[in-house]
C-alpha cells in the first residue's frame, strides 16, 4: 500500500501502487481491502476501463519511482465506519515530459458527480504536482459535449489549448 497520500478540505488521495494496480485487474474486491475502503457496487467510475488499468500497471511495474506519477484513489476525508469511501479515481499520464508537462484524469463514481470532487480533487493533485521538480504545466483532455469536465477544468484555471490527441477531443492547459 502506498504512503504517499494527498489531504484537501473534503478529499484524501491515495497514490495507486502495483499491488492495488494488479488487484484492480485480477481482484477487483482486494484493491478495496489493500485501501481499507468499502467496495462499490457502481465500481469503477465511468471511463477507467480494462485498457487504462493495464496501462496503469504497466506503468507502475516499471518501478517505484513512477508511484504518484500516475493512477490515484480519490476518497472522501472522513471515513464510514473506520473505512475509505473511494469515490473516483485521478491521475497522470507519466512523469513530466521532456517539457515539463503532465497530463492529467480523472473520473467520478456516478452518485458523486456534481459536489465539486472533481474540481477538488483536480486541485489537490495539480498543486502536488507543480511541488514536483520539472513540472511546469498541467494539461488535460476532454470532449465538447463533457461540459461538466471542461468546468472542473475551467474552476481550476486551465485555458483552452487547442485540438487533442483524439479525434474530436480538446486540450486544456494550466501554466505553473
């Protein structure tokens, strides 16, 4: 289990690690017991599909050092019954490109879309991010028609950067 958390007002983050990454795929009610977190029945959010958990994975087996730089639990702050409640899940792409840029997402387990999580969430790990040496933007990708992402974004000071790298999708920056 990782120790490298992130507290905002409402929210904990917890860094994924190899072992809660491969129980995702293999085990999915053992991810919840390596967090100490009750499981979800409308587990996983919308959007973290079979092809990111093994890119994730992949990711982490690479080593240790890539622990922060890429998936996170997202889980509320106050604990039910001494346990997590995970809510979503945020992350990163990789470590900050030759450029220093990262690129960031993030999904929200339905019956918590539309508090602000999101937009907390989004906060807390950017400015982990920008506390990490080499990292001097944040981007992210989003579709038109995701008017609820683009505000998480536009809440946190991201501007429009132009097309993204799917079709039909659109880049959103934030400058450290």
């Amino acid at each position: 289990m990782s120790n490298l958390t992130i507290a905002t007002d409402r929210l904990e983050l917890v860094a994924g690690t190899v072992d809660t990454a491969r129980a995702e795929i293999d085990d999915p009610a053992a991810v919840f017991r390596l967090l100490g977190a009750e499981r979800p029945a409308d587990w996983p959010p919308p959007l973290n599909d079979a092809e990111s958990m093994t890119f994730f994975l992949s990711g982490l087996e690479k080593g240790p050092e890539l622990v922060g730089w890429l998936t996170w639990y997202v889980a509320l702050g106050q604990r039910r019954r001494g346990r997590r409640v995970i809510i979503g899940n945020i992350g990163f792409k990789g470590r900050p490109d030759p450029d220093g840029t990262v690129e960031i997402g993030y999904a929200m387990r339905p019956t918590f879309q539309g508090r602000g999580y999101a937009t907390e969430a989004v906060h807390g790990l950017v400015t982990w991010a920008f506390s990490q040496p080499g990292v001097r933007r944040v981007a992210a990708e989003t579709f038109p028609d995701l008017t609820p992402s683009i505000r998480v974004l536009e809440k946190n000071g991201f501007h429009p950067a132009g097309p993204g790298s799917e079709p039909g999708a659109i880049r959103f920056v934030l400058e450290k």
